[in-house]
C-alpha cells in the first residue's frame, strides 16, 4: 500500500463530502413552512437533508484526521492497539480509525460516529 494513493483517496472522499455538504446547504435554503403539519412531504424532506448535513459534516472532520494521520505517518494503524489496520478495511473506510477487533470491543457507539458506514466493516 502506498499512503500517496492514500492520500490522493482521502482527499477526494473529502472533496466528495464538501460538495455533497454545499449542496445540502443550497437545498435547505429554502425552509419549509412548518405550519404545513409535521407528516409533509416537504418537511420530512427537510429534516432528512438536516441528518445528512450533520453526517457529512461529521464525515469532514474525520477525513480530516485521516488526512493528518498520514501526514504524521501513522495512517493505518490501530489507535488503540498499534496493530496495522485490514488494507480491505481502509478500502472501505478510509478514515477509519480502529482495528476490526478493536471496532468490535468499542462496540456500537464508535461505529455510530462513521455515518453510512455501519455495514460490511
Ligand atoms: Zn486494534
């Protein structure tokens, strides 16, 4: 594994995030009435965008950690045992951060903060 495709990989999940987040933004420009009843469609809508911006934004930071963890050349390893991380599990997660063993001790809450991502690890 060489960390410049890593990097190169990092980034453009980044720039990915970014755009989705700016057009999230765009999208909830316009703020359903709430008057129309909580059930609308538009509303729903509304809150839906509202979860996702909050993912993504999420998803940012940790890209962005990820990101320094290369710079600092400890991309890859586990935080928590050192042990070198699955390169099938950095495929798939590049910002992860934990081992596939430690990720099942630390259980649901540290899988909850990677958003969307909760399958196939
Ligand atoms: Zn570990």
């Amino acid at each position: 594994m060489t960390m410049e495709n890593e990097y190169e990989k990092v980034e453009a999940e980044l720039t990915r995030t970014r755009e989705n987040i700016a057009r999230l933004e765009k999208e909830m420009e316009d703020k359903p009435d709430y008057g129309l009843g909580e059930g609308d469609p538009a509303i729903v809508r509304w809150e839906l965008n509202q979860a996702l911006l909050q993912q993504s934004r999420e998803r940012v930071a940790s890209l962005e950690q990820a990101l320094s963890r290369l710079e600092q050349g400890i991309y890859g390893v586990c935080e928590r045992c050192s042990s070198p991380i699955h390169p099938d599990r950095l495929a798939v997660l590049p910002d992860v951060r934990l081992c596939i063993r430690c990720a099942r001790t630390a259980g649901s809450s540290y899988l909850s903060s990677v958003p969307g991502r909760q399958q196939n690890t």
